[in-house]
C-alpha cells in the first residue's frame, strides 16, 4: 500500500532511456544560451564589495553581495568561491549553497518573494538627508500629506 503523501516515479532507468534524457537536457541548455544573457566571467572584489558578472556580449553586471539570499554576511573568502555553469546561465557559490540564474539577476531577482519583500521593508527604513528634508517640510505643514486613499483616520 502506498502512503498518500508520497510520489511514485515512472521513469525508464535504462542506458537508452538516460542517453535520451541527457541528448534532451543538452538540447534544452544550447537553446537558453543562444537565447543570452550568457556570463563568461564571474568573480567577487573585495575592496568595492562587488560580484560581477561579464556577459559574452561584453556587457558587465555588478551588484552587492548582501543584496542576494544567501549571500549576505557571506566572508570574503567564500564569496571569491563562485564559479559559472558551462553554459554561463547560472552563478553558483557552493560553499553558500546559493545559486542564481543570471537572467534573473539581471532581472534583479536576488531571492525568494519574501526575501525580496524584506529587502524593500529595510531600504525604506534607511534615514537620508532627502527623507529628513522632505519629513521637516511636511512638518512645517502640518505632518504628512493625506492621501486620496488614506486608510488613518484623522487625529482630533
């Protein structure tokens, strides 16, 4: 009897089956790499605290470290241990256990929805000269501009 939560594989395990499977996933790779962005280059600086990635067509991509899930308070030496797939589609620190495409970090996917949703809350937490100017002439005004849809109810 098979337990409920369980998965039952079909798959053929034989030499022709599995010389298939890879003829397939070979295929699958050359047509991503001809769609782009391939990298041929990644590597991490340290004294700019950069990954950067240089694609084929000679376009360069660099963000933080600590923009990306599993990356972040990484040592330097682990972050200089990153390596490319053979195709340049996808950045890998295995010592992280973190891997990107690089489509999607060109897309400025560095993580998960919800990873991405705390990398929002905590750029809005961050205190600038723009933010306190624009907070001090609010305040001159009388506080924060109500919104059209403002779901505060009014002070008294």
């Amino acid at each position: 009897m098979t337990k409920p939560w369980t998965k039952q594989w079909e798959f053929d395990f034989t030499e022709e089956a599995l010389a298939e499977e890879l003829k397939h996933a070979e295929n699958a790779a050359l047509a991503a790499a001809e769609k782009g962005p391939c990298a041929e280059k990644v590597s991490y600086n340290v004294e700019e605290h950069l990954i950067t990635i240089h694609l084929t067509n000679g376009a360069t991509f660099s963000f933080p470290p600590d923009l990306a899930q599993g990356l972040r308070g990484a040592n330097p030496e682990q972050l200089r241990d990153v390596w490319l797939d053979a195709d340049g589609l996808s950045v890998h620190w295995e010592s992280l256990d973190a891997d990107f495409s690089v489509l999607g970090l060109l897309h400025g996917i560095f993580g998960t929805r919800k990873w991405m949703s705390e990398l929002g809350r905590q750029g809005g937490k961050i205190s600038t000269e723009a933010k306190r100017e624009a907070a001090r002439k609010n305040g001159k005004k009388g506080g924060r501009p109500k919104g059209s849809k403002s779901s505060a109810s009014p002070s008294s």
